[in-house]
C-alpha cells in the first residue's frame, strides 16, 4: 500500500478531488461540512441556532473543555467540544499532523494498533484502531474514514459561516473528519466495535496582519483548534468510570497534541 502523505518539505495544497467514484465519497462531502459547520457553531449560541446547552468541565490557559450529557440505550455517548488557541503553528501542520498515520503513534496514547485498511485517494484513508483496554470494560477497536481538506475562502463566506456579520474570516480554515464505517471484514479480534464522529477544525489567523504572505513569521500564526468528538462506547462501560476517563483523558489529549505540533515545526519551514 503506497501512502501519499506530505512532504513537509514540499507543502501539497490538500484539495478534495473533482471526481471520486468510491460509494463512500458523497458520505465522506456531507459528513465533512457538516462537521465544519457544527464545530464553527460558538459553544454560547442558542439551541435554536444548533449550538447551545454545552458545559464547561475544564479550562486551563487557553484550552476550554465543554461536554453535554447524552446517553443512548444506557451508554454515556457525551458529546465533546473542545476549543483550544495556539501560536507558531498553521492550519494546515496541524491538520497534517492529526491526519497523517505516519506520526499517529507520536501524539496518540490510546492505541495498542493502527493500520490503514483502505486508501480512498489521496486525503482520504480508511483506518482500523485497537485502542488500549480500560479496566473493567471490554477492550475496543474502530474502523473510520479519515478526511482532511483545506476550507476555501468562498465556502467560508457562503456556507459554513453561522454567525457571518461582524465575524472576521479566518486566513484558512483546514478540517480533518473521522467518521466510523461498518467493515464487517475487519477483523474485530475480540473487541467491542466503538462508534465515532470525530472533527479537528483549525482556523488560522495572521496577527498582526501584514501586506505580503512573504513577511510571515512564526510569530504572526495563531491557530484556534476546534476539537469535536461523539463516541458511543458500543457495548457496556460503566457510566462513571467512562465519564473519568474522558475528564482525564481530552484535556491531556488537547494540551499534548498541539504542543507535540509546535516543537515538530518550530525551526522547519512555514506550511500555509
Ligand atoms: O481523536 C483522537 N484520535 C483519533 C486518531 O486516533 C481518532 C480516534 C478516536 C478514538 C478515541 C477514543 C479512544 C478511547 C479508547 C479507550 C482507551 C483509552 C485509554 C487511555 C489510557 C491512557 O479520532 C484523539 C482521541 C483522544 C481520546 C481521549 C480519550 C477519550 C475517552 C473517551 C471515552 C470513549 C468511550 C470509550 C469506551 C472505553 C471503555 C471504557
């Protein structure tokens, strides 16, 4: 299986494809911009506006960790929205790194397996995860397309801009999806099949702003980060110990994830 991931070296604009004949891809659309439009909804709009009822349960600098209470047939399924600020980094790094199977073990502790089982084209894999077991539950395994693309500034303006008025746009927005595919023929080795929907979404600023692309720094690039997750557990886990190990586990995930993207691109090239 030939990967095509990036060269970070040679930054490759990460664009969906005119074409893809795959069954998944109008799944693999919706899905995304959905996910984009969900995860750019502010956590203080009203539940009119699809945004509202989110609770903060931890907050450190400038990481926020809202959840909202949701359990499905007896499962804690809380959705998770994360929002955290980071500087130094683009859009586009950190996307790469969240997508990209070839540093998946760098930043991510919950694994015990990670494969690619299927390649949909270039900024679109199929994965299946053996995720570590959490005592006294069943261990789990997923099977997930993993989609990233680059948010163009017309798509921005016209559709997935909740609250356009007064909003400045982003310099680029870069999303990366995960959403869970039945492959029965993945072998589920003894697991628990888990579901997920599972969004990052970067917005980009410049700041302060400059005339020229060619005068940007390190130092101008602030990166908001939006982190969704919905995960259902897919099988019995008790409530409290689930509900600990996701207070435990996000805040370390966020703040370890994005300081692993900054030490990778500190001295390397910008990849706008
Ligand atoms: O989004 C993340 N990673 C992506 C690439 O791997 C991808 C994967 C998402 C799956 C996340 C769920 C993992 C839970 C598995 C349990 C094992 C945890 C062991 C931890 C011990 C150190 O999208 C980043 C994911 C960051 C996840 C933080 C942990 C969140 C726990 C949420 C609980 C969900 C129910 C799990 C049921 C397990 C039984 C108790």
């Amino acid at each position: 299986l030939k990967l095509q991931t990036m060269n970070l070296d040679e930054p490759l604009d990460v664009i969906p494809p005119e074409r893809c004949d795959h069954p998944l891809w109008p799944e693999v659309e919706r899905v995304t911009m959905d996910q984009l439009y969900y995860a750019r909804l502010e956590v203080e709009d009203t539940p009119s506006s699809g945004g509202g009822n989110w609770e903060l349960f931890a907050q450190d600098g400038e990481l926020r960790l809202y959840k909202r209470e949701l359990e499905i047939d007896g499962l804690v399924c809380d959705p998770l929205k994360a929002v955290h600020t980071v500087k130094g980094v683009t859009a586009h790094e950190v996307c790469h790194q969240f997508f990209s199977p070839d540093v998946r073990f760098d930043w991510e502790n919950t694994l015990d397996s990670m494969k690619v089982v299927e390649n949909i084209n270039p900024n679109t894999l199929v994965f299946h995860q053996i995720h570590k077991r959490v005592w006294p539950a069943a261990q789990r395994d997923t099977v997930f397309w993993s989609h990233i693309r680059k948010i163009d500034a017309d798509t921005l303006r016209t559709k997935c801009h909740p609250n356009s008025t007064g909003k400045k746009l982003p310099y680029n927005v870069w999303i990366v999806c995960n959403n869970s595919v039945d492959r029965p023929d993945v072998d589920r080795g003894g697991c628990l099949r888990m579901r997920l929907v599972v969004s990052m979404c970067c917005e980009m600023t410049i700041d302060p702003p400059v005339d020229d692309d060619a005068q940007i720094t390190r130092d101008h690039l602030r990166c908001r980060i939006i982190y969704c997750s919905k995960i259902n557990p897919g099988g019995w886990a008790p409530a409290s110990v689930l509900r600990a190990l996701y207070k435990r586990e996000y805040p370390k995930f966020m703040k370890r994830f994005s300081q692993y993207c900054i030490d990778v691109y500190k001295d390397k090239p910008i990849m706008l």
